[in-house]
C-alpha cells in the first residue's frame, strides 16, 4: 500500500523553491500515512476479512505491545532480510497495476511512501530477527532461490556470519 503517488511532483517544487522543511515533512507524512494504512488493513484482516479475531479490542498500549494474534512481517526487515522476497510478492499481487507501486532494480518501492508484506495468522506467529547466518546456509539459500551464491551475499549482507569479500579472496588465491 501507499500514500505516495503523485507527491514527488509537489516535492520538486518544494526542493526548487529551497523549502527543504516542506519537503521533508510531505515525505514523513506520506510515509507515516503509508504505515498507519498498513496497521488499519491489519486489523481488519484480524476482525473482518480474515476473522480469526473478531472481537478483539485493543487500545493504543495493546496494539504497540503487538498483543494482536498474528504478524506482518516485510521482506527487508529482520524477520525476512532479503528484498529479492518483493519480486514474488510483486506477481503475486499484481502490485504494479493493482496498486501503482514499481519496484527498482534495487527492489526499492516506487511512491516511496509504501509498505509491503505478508499476513500471518497462526496464533504462535511472532516477530523475529535473523541472526548471523553462515556459507553453509548462505549456499543452501542461493541453491534454493536459484541465485549464485555471490548474489545470495549481497541481498543478505547485513546478516553474514562471515566476511564474504574475505571469503572470495580466499577462493581466489
């Protein structure tokens, strides 16, 4: 979902009347509109869509405790590191035309105002972050996702266990 589409224009103007503050707070309104949405949907896949928790009642404390039965994790973020996951979630969705949001070669999301994810309802689902991952997993992921091992690397740098640069100098010599 999004709150982006069509701001960047206003954003130019603002950027070339040197009005940076104005800017500024058009991108994190659209951005914090873009979360709030996401939030709202969430909750009414629980009590409408989906049902699974109908009748819950939290107020603000209960729901930034995540007290709610369920998660929303996003590809990018520590429970799924790698945005490459976007590209799937893209087909699935038909998010370019269904919702006007693009994808960069970077798997950036174009409005940047945007958020992207899955529901899951299990009542055992929480949030998690991966930790440090080994070559060993590293390659069993990149056989997995069809990637080369180099490619694996680079979408889920931040999580190496191991320097692969250091790794790939060794290989080398």
């Amino acid at each position: 979902m999004t709150a982006g589409i069509g701001i960047d224009e206003r954003v130019a103007r603002f950027e070339a009347a040197h009005d940076d503050y104005s800017s500024i707070m058009l991108k994190a309104l659209a951005d914090r509109l873009a979360e709030a949405f996401a939030e709202r949907m969430h909750e009414r896949v629980r009590r409408e869509f989906w049902g699974y928790a109908a009748h819950e009642q939290l107020d603000r404390t209960g729901l930034i405790r995540e007290e709610y039965q369920g998660i929303r994790p996003a590809p990018g973020y520590p429970a799924c590191p790698d945005h490459t996951e976007k590209a799937t979630l893209w087909k699935l969705l038909d998010a370019e035309r269904e919702a006007g949001i693009s994808l960069t070669e970077s798997f950036a999301m174009l409005p940047t105002a945007a958020v992207s994810g899955w529901y899951f309802s299990h009542p055992q689902a929480h949030y998690f972050g991966v930790g440090k991952i080994d070559r060993d997993q590293v390659a069993s992921y990149a056989q997995r996702k069809g990637m080369t091992v180099a490619e694996a690397e680079r979408w889920l740098a931040p999580n190496l266990g191991y320097d692969a640069d250091a790794g790939a100098a060794v290989n080398a010599a």
